[in-house]
C-alpha cells in the first residue's frame, strides 16, 4: 500500500505540478483564502520578482487544472477569493513532503500533538 501511495505523491505532482514557480504559488497560497487574485499577483511580483503577466499565466493554468480557483474579470463571481482546491490542497501536501524529504528530515505526523512520555 505505502508503494501505491508513493506513486501516487509522485505522479500527482508530476501531473499537475510541472515548475518551479507553480510550486511557488502553490506554496504561497498555502493552506489560506486570498482576498484577490490582483493582491497575490502583485505579492509574489514584489517579493519574488515574477512578472505580473508570467504569474497571471501560472494562475489561470493551474486554475485549469483544478488545483485552485479564483474569479476572473469574465465571471459574475466578483469577490471570490484565491484558494486551493482540495485537489490542490493534496498536491500542496505532496510538494510539502517532498521538499521535506529532500532535506533529509522526516515531516511530522499528522496529529502529533507533542512529546509523549513513557509510562
């Protein structure tokens, strides 16, 4: 089962994650609601450099691959805020436990509260 799960990491960032700065964005939103797409656009451009039309183009791709949505100018859903989906939120995950890993550090466990004594 855990070999399954590992593809499964694998591919889903390979699918739907391909860059370097997709990861960025994805990592940025985090687990959060962004108030405006115009706000994050102008965020990452002041802090990362990022041209306004590059971020613009990585949003909407990776809001066509269903990994997060916002409004656009076109759509009638004018305060809609910035977040991921949950399929982004599992790619998120992935990209997160990856970079982790990389490092050589083991992520913490879901639901570790903290040091646990022995009895």
């Amino acid at each position: 089962m855990r070999g399954i799960y590992r593809e499964y990491i694998k591919n889903s960032i390979k699918a739907l994650v391909r860059t370097r700065k997709e990861q960025i964005i994805m990592a940025e939103i985090g687990f959060d609601e962004i108030s405006t797409a115009t706000s994050f656009v102008e965020y990452l451009y002041e802090k990362y450099g990022f041209s306004r039309s590059c971020i613009w183009y990585n949003l909407k791709k990776l809001k066509h691959k269903g990994v997060l949505d916002f409004a656009e100018k076109c759509e009638s859903e004018v305060n809609k805020p910035l977040f991921l989906t949950k399929e982004g939120v599992g790619t998120l995950r992935a990209i997160l436990s990856r970079g982790v890993a990389a490092q050589g550090v083991a992520p913490k466990p879901s639901g570790f509260g903290g040091v646990v004594s022995p009895s």
